[in-house]
C-alpha cells in the first residue's frame, strides 16, 4: 500500500496544500527539488511528528499494542473517507500473541524496532489489512508506526493469503493452503509485513521504501540510479530475473488489475519457482520483496513450513531453491547500523 499517496489523499482536502501535494505525489510532473517551505508544509502534519506520540523508547514493544491515538484516528479516517474508523483495545491474550511473534524476528531488526517503533495500532474496519508510515522527530531522527485491521483476528492466514493471490488472476482458481490446524490467525501477514516495512523506513535496509517518501524529505528524485541485491532499478529485477509477466502484477483491484488471466498461472509459477522471489508480491519491488523475505522466514519458523499456492488442476508452488536461499541470508540482510 502506498503511504505517500495515502499521505497526499488526506493534504488534497486542505488547500493551501494543494499545489505542493501535486509535486509530492505526480512526480512525473516534478519540476525540480522540492522547496522548503513545501517539504516543511506536508511533515508539519501533526501525523506525521514524533513528538505528538505519547512514545518511550524503554517501553516493552507489548505496550505499544493498541488503539491509535486520537489525533492519530481522526487522520485515518479523514485519509480514507472512513468516519466509522474505532480504535480497539486488544484482549490480553491478542497482546500477548503479537507481542510474541517480535520474537520471531531477528534479534537487530526487534533491537532497532524497540527504539524507533511509535505503536502498534488496532483499527477496527480499516480499508485493507495494514498500513505504516514513518513519522519524523525534532532532530531528523525517523521514527515509525503500524495499523492492523483487527478483522485479521478472525480469520485465518490462508484466508488472507488467498485473498491476495486471488486479486491477481481473472477467473478464480487460486488459493493459499498453509496448513489448516496450527496456523495462526490472518493478522500475522500484516503484523509482518508492515514491521517490515517499518523497519526498513527507519534502518534504510533498502535504498528507500517509497520513492515519494525520498523526495518528500530529500526534496527531489534520487541523484544516480540506485539498485539493491537481485534489483536493478526500484521495480526492475535484473534481466536473469524477470518475467513478461511480471509487469502485468496487479493486487486488490489496484492499477486497473487484475491483468492476468487465470490461463497464465501456470507459466507466471514455473518462472517465479526459477526466481530469487518468495512470492508474487514479493516481485512488484525491493520494498515488497525485503518484506516478503521476512514474512516467509516467519512462516517457516512458525509453522516449519512455507504456504502452498494451489492454482489449475492439481498445481502447487512454494518458493524455489534461490528464494530459499535468500531467506536463509535475511538475518545479515537487516543487519544494518542503526542511523
């Protein structure tokens, strides 16, 4: 999910932000470094400030589990058109689980996130299963917070899964099997995923997670062409490892999707089975694929095993031997200086 577009959506309804959330967010309009006074403008949300959090760092990462703050909420909402937006307490025995699944990760990516992660917020009917965001303090330092859609409580990781595998196809015929008894309940995706990406804002494990986001606070595009592991450009993996058909990779509606019929399952599974990539997702960009890495590594050490996707009559894919392999190397991937 895009958090600079979101960002952008929410400035459109106040106007004297107009103009500069246009450069921000139509960068292929961009007209040259973005000003000052429009860079100051779009981070002096109160959103998107540090000190407004209610935050210590010497804090239990369990403590941090909970409903956004009010200023936080009313942000949320305004952002999606969604005054039905609750903040939920959690039960004792959903924070312990959360709390829990920090231990899955490795130890310098749960070091750093301790001292740079805001809080974990519970929404109740929020639009898609997550969002993070980076929020920036008074000396430049970044900082970050989560939103999990509670509805993940209640269903299960398949479920989740398979919805999102599904949205890439017309005419139905995939589903995500991750084992039925013993798996954990569908919040556990977006609980990784958007740590990750939380993560990554803070400790810069990629070049950037969000081009918008580098150009919002360095006030314009990226000066050289940068490239990270398999990735030589943002959404372009080296020539060895891609696909015609992954420029067609549309989810949950976005960009006019899905694109790809069902029909082309079979070849898009042979090719992603070659690939240093876990999963379809993964394969959009290095932000994705940073996150997908850690959201297969927690798969496995939860269940021992990865998610099947099962497509056309019989087929299965789990991740191949180059994916497997790169998964393997996730803990020296995260293992960054702390900034």
């Amino acid at each position: 999910m895009k958090k600079v577009l979101r960002i952008s959506a929410f400035a459109l309804a106040v106007a004297a932000l107009a103009a500069v959330v246009y450069f921000a967010w139509h960068r292929a309009a961009y007209p040259g470094p973005m000003r000052p006074e429009q860079r100051e403008r779009l981070l002096s949300q109160p959103a998107l400030k540090a000190e407004n959090y209610d935050f210590d760092p010497t804090s239990p990462l369990k403590d941090r589990i909970g409903p956004p703050p009010p200023f936080l909420l009313d942000w949320l909402r305004d952002l999606d058109d969604r005054p039905g937006y609750k903040g939920r307490v959690p039960t004792a025995a959903q924070r312990e689980m959360l709390a829990g699944w920090f231990g899955l990760m490795p130890e310098r990516m749960r070091a750093v996130l301790k001292e740079k992660l805001l809080g974990v917020y519970l929404v109740d009917g929020f639009l898609g299963n997550g969002l993070s965001n980076m929020v920036i303090g008074k000396d430049g330092r970044k900082y970050a917070w989560a939103v999990l859609n509670t509805e993940g409580f209640s269903r299960t990781l398949s479920a989740t899964l398979t919805g999102r595998e599904a949205s890439v196809f017309k005419g139905g015929g995939v589903s995500v099997d991750c084992g039925g008894a013993g798996e954990p309940p569908g919040i556990f995706y977006p609980f990784f995923h958007e740590m990750t990406h939380a993560y990554d804002y803070v400790a810069g494990v990629t070049p950037y997670v969000e081009k918008e986001w580098y150009e919002l606070i360095e006030g314009g595009p990226p000066r050289r062409k940068q490239r990270w592991d398999v990735w030589a450009a943002y959404e372009k993996p080296l020539p060895e490892h891609d696909h015609p058909l992954r420029a067609k990779l549309r989810f949950y509606g976005i960009g006019g999707g899905p694109l790809l019929d069902i029909s082309e399952a079979a070849a898009l599974y042979a090719w992603l089975g070659e690939s240093p990539f876990t999963s379809l997702y993964g394969a959009q960009n290095w932000a994705e694929d940073a996150v997908e890495l850690m959201v297969y590594k927690a798969v496995r050490a939860r269940l021992g095993r990865p998610c099947a996707v099962r497509y056309g009559a019989g087929k299965e894919f789990r991740p191949g031997p180059l994916a497997e392999s790169r998964a393997g190397r996730l803990e020296t991937a995260l293992t960054v200086p702390l900034p």
